[in-house]
C-alpha cells in the first residue's frame, strides 16, 4: 500500500537504533531486499540512513546516541505517531503521567518530533512531518505493518493511550487467552496492547514492530543464516502466519506473513 500522508494519531514511521550502523544496514538490507541511502544525518550530526523499497521511504537506521550509550539503552526499533501539534502533545503527555526523553526538535525535512514514554515506561515518538510523507510504503512484504505495545500495566497504558490519541479502546484476548487491548483511530486500527505474561521473563513495557513478509518460513531461515535467533518460531494466528525475531544486536521485531485481505 501506498501512502501520501498520516492522520493525527497514526503510525507512520519506524527507524532502528543500532550499536553497530554497518551491521544493521547489512542484517536489515539482505533480510528485507531494502536499498540504503546514507545521505542523512540526525540531530546529533550522526549518519541517517534511509531505507528503501522499490525506490520509496520504509524506515530508517542509525547509530545510538552517545547519551543512550552512557545509559545502557540496547538496540531498539523506533515508532512514530503523527500528531497536528508536537509541543502541545508533548505537554498532554506530562499532564497525563508521561516522561519526555528529548525535544521537541526540528529535523531537517523531517518535521518536528519528540521522545517520550508512557507511564508504564514504554517510549515513542511524536512526530509531526513537514517534507516528508514517512513511510511511503506499508502493509506489503519487506515494509512495516503493525504496532504493538507490551505493557506491565495494561489498565493504566490504555488510560494513557485513549486519553493522548483519542484513540478507542476495545479487550480482548490472544488465541492463547493473553489479555489484550485493540485499539482504534476513528474507525481504523491503529494498534494492539498486550499484557506482559510471567512466563516471558522479566522485561521492560515496550513498543513493538512488525514487518510484513511474503514467506514467514523463508523470512526465517534468511534471519537465522543472517545471524539472527527465533524465541518464537513461526506460528499461526488470526491475521497469518507470524515470527518473534532477535536480531544480532539483540532488538527484537516480529514479522508476519499477512492472510489475504488483512494489512
């Protein structure tokens, strides 16, 4: 599918923090066919590197700051929600118990964007585009597709979330009975939450990517001979055929192979 712009409350763009910016361009580029265009920088001066499918915007990469270095903040993917008004959002989110991380900034054909995390400690950004469509192309193989926050507090992430987007909100349940919430922008999907289940080991409320592939079992063979692990091997669920990967600095991503119609 092909984008020319994001309403307020969507996600419309995903950009990878990497340790090692070599390493992630290889990884990412061979297992998702992307084209790399090292032409940009970031707001710190480091190098932004496009990524790029059949010639239009998917996502991004790039280096760690140094400030998230000095913390111990790991290789991450990034999710960008537009907004109409990043500073006023950004006021919204300390009103309603976040924490903001950094800016709001103005980037260079960018927009203007801002870090923050819910209350919960889940981060995101805020972006609102000026040049720049985000990601041109979504909800086919090898682009992203989906958004999904795992959360330590379920209740308090939807109150957060309804209340900043006005998004709304619908429980519900995983195939394997984990508690969920769907979430809704207008009459649109716009995300799921999943509570963090004991079994999964201790870790922190955190904002998920999927990427659409057209093979979920060749996707898979591709990250493991690319050096990635599976934590969770391809299975099947309501939308496809779908994969938990860790990539080998560690993020983690999930893919899935779409079901007709869905996407």
């Amino acid at each position: 599918m092909e984008m020319t712009g994001y309403s307020a409350g969507t996600f419309g763009w995903v950009d990878y923090a990497a340790a090692d910016l070599d390493a992630a361009k290889s990884f990412y580029g061979e297992l998702f066919h992307w084209s790399l265009d090292d032409g940009g920088t970031t707001s710190g001066g480091d190098p932004y590197v496009m990524a790029r499918l059949n010639g239009k915007d998917v996502g991004g990469l790039m280096k760690l700051s140094a400030e998230q270095v000095q913390m111990g903040v790991p290789p991450h993917w990034n999710s960008y929600v537009a907004v109409d008004d990043v500073d006023a959002a950004v006021a919204h989110v300390a009103e309603l118990g976040g924490e903001v991380h950094a800016g709001p900034m103005d980037l260079p054909e960018a927009g203007r964007i801002a870090a923050v995390a819910d209350p919960t400690g889940a981060v995101f950004l805020l972006w609102t585009p000026s040049d720049t469509v985000g990601s041109v192309l979504v909800n086919e193989p090898n682009t992203f597709c989906w958004n999904e926050l795992y959360t330590n507090d379920l209740d308090a992430a939807e109150k957060f979330y309804t209340d900043l987007f006005g998004w709304t909100s619908k429980r519900a349940s995983s195939s394997e009975g984990t508690p969920l919430v769907e979430l809704y922008n207008g009459e649109r999907p716009a995300a799921t939450m999943m509570a963090i289940q004991p079994e999964w080991g201790p870790m922190p409320s955190v904002w998920g990517v999927y990427f659409a592939v057209a093979d979920c079992e060749d996707a898979i063979a591709r990250a493991k001979d690319l050096g990635a692990t599976v934590p969770l091997e391809p299975r099947d669920i309501p939308p496809g055929r779908f994969a938990v990967v860790q990539d080998p600095q560690g993020a983690s991503f999930s893919i899935i192979q779409l079901k007709s119609g869905t996407g």
